[in-house]
C-alpha cells in the first residue's frame, strides 16, 4: 500500500531561535519512499541537517521573529503487513549480547532501572524469558495505564506513569522500556508515524506516536504497550534510548507551539 504522511507545525518566537529538529522518515525507509518529505519552512529559512548518534535524521534552523510554519508532505510505500509476532524469539543472555545493544540495556532520562527494578521483577520474574516476557510486560502496562491527553506531561517518567497510572504512548513506551532493561531485554524507545490502517472507526486525531523495539534472539522487534496488538503502517522517524533522544523538536529560546496538525493515510 501507499501511505500519505505529514505534517504541519507553526511556532510563534519573540527573537531569531536556534531549533533543531527531527522530523525527517528514518533512513532505514528510504527505499520506500515515493514522494520525499523535503521540511518546507514559510517563511524560508537555511536548513542543514547531519545524523545524530543514534542514526537519526536531524535538521537545524534558526526560527525567526515571529511566526514559522514548517510542513512536508510524502507518499511512502509500505507493505501493508501488520507487526510481526514470533513468540519463539528467545532472550539473549547479557554477557553474549552485541557490544551496541548494551547501551539500551542501561537506565537513561526517562526510564529509571534503579527505581523500577525491584518492582519488575516482583511482577515478571516468573513469566517464561523471551518473548512471552515482554509481551507480558506490555500487558500489564497497557492495562496499568489510563489513556488521555489530559495526562500528558513533557516530564513525566516511566516511575511516575507506574504510580500515576495515567499518561500518553510515550508513557505507555517509556515503562514498557524500563521494566524490559530491568528484566535484562535491551529496549529502545521508537517515534513516528502510525495512522488507523486496519482499524475500525471511530477515530481520533492524528498525532505522532511512540513505541518501542526489543532486542531477542538476535532481532530488534517492534512491541506497542499502547496499543498492544499488530499495527498496520508504521512509519518510523527516529530511535533512541527515551524520548529525549527522539524529540520532534528542540528549541534554545522561548517559542509557543501554535499549531500542530499530522498526517497519516492510506492512499487508494
């Protein structure tokens, strides 16, 4: 299938602002994509873009005063499958992990293994390691969490969505991640793209979504605490150890998020 996606982002600055941005589709979807997803500034302003540590596509600019618009709008190619399941996927012990998956195995900004450790694995320690693990992981934790935007907190933690029991995708992500690293599963968090393909109505408004993957068996599977169940037309944007290492955009002077409008739709 062919998927529209896109977005459009109008910020108001009182003064010329350094942003940098990560909005561009992974490099690891390049192949499918049909129509690029060029960042489009109005007004028009230099853009240069590197890769950060991670791998990710990033841009920066320097928003002027007033208002800027930034918007894109690509057709990519998916296939149309929803995410896999392979309940045979197998732990790898720690000491023969890959030296580049050690990295997610560690607490980071938004998700503390020192705090949530005892209570990982008091909740998972007699689920059978693997897959089944951390399936049972985003089982719980997507019936310990409420869904609402009224929860959304730019600062919340993965130890306070646990006690808090309320939050938004990236919460769902962030202890879904933890309680993963606690329980020895290397986990990155994932941002992007994923519309209501395959989904009965009604639907909501269409926002960017978190998710993470989990390293088994030698793979980095895709898992959604969230939604907990295989999505159809996940675009991925960036990865990182939390959402800090994958936000939309990070802005070194006040500013004020005036509009913000996503796009993510089967093309027939």
């Amino acid at each position: 299938m062919k998927i529209r996606i896109g977005y459009e982002l109008i910020y108001e600055c009182p003064q010329p602002t350094p942003m940098i941005l990560s909005l561009s589709v992974h490099y690891s979807r390049v192949s499918d994509i049909i129509r690029p997803d060029h960042l489009i500034a109005d007004p028009p302003v230099p853009i240069t873009a590197y890769r950060d540590s991670f791998g990710n596509w990033c841009s920066r600019i320097i928003a002027p005063k007033g208002l800027l618009k930034l918007s894109t709008d690509a057709l990519v190619n998916d296939t149309g499958l929803p995410d896999s399941i392979v309940p045979e996927a197998r732990q790898t012990p720690v000491e023969t992990l890959p030296d580049e998956t050690l990295l997610f195995l560690l607490g980071s900004r938004y998700c503390e293994t020192d705090r949530l450790s005892e209570t990982a694995w008091a909740l998972f320690h007699t689920s059978p390691p693997g897959w089944a693990r951390v399936q049972a992981i985003c089982d719980f934790v997507h019936h310990h969490i409420a869904f609402g935007y009224e929860h959304a907190c730019s600062t919340k933690t993965a130890w306070e969505a646990y006690h808090e029991k309320a939050g938004v995708c990236r919460d769902y992500a962030h202890l879904a991640i933890a309680f993963c690293r606690c329980m020895n599963i290397p986990a990155r968090y994932c941002t992007g793209y994923l519309g209501d393909i395959g989904m009965p109505p009604p639907y909501g408004p269409m926002d960017f979504a978190g998710w993470f993957e989990a390293y088994l068996d030698g793979h980095w599977y895709t898992f959604d605490a969230r939604n907990n169940m295989p999505r159809i037309g996940r675009v991925l944007i960036a990865r990182g150890r939390d959402a800090a290492d994958v936000a939309l955009s990070n802005t070194f002077g006040p500013n004020t998020l005036k509009q913000f409008q996503v796009t993510t739709d089967e093309v027939s």
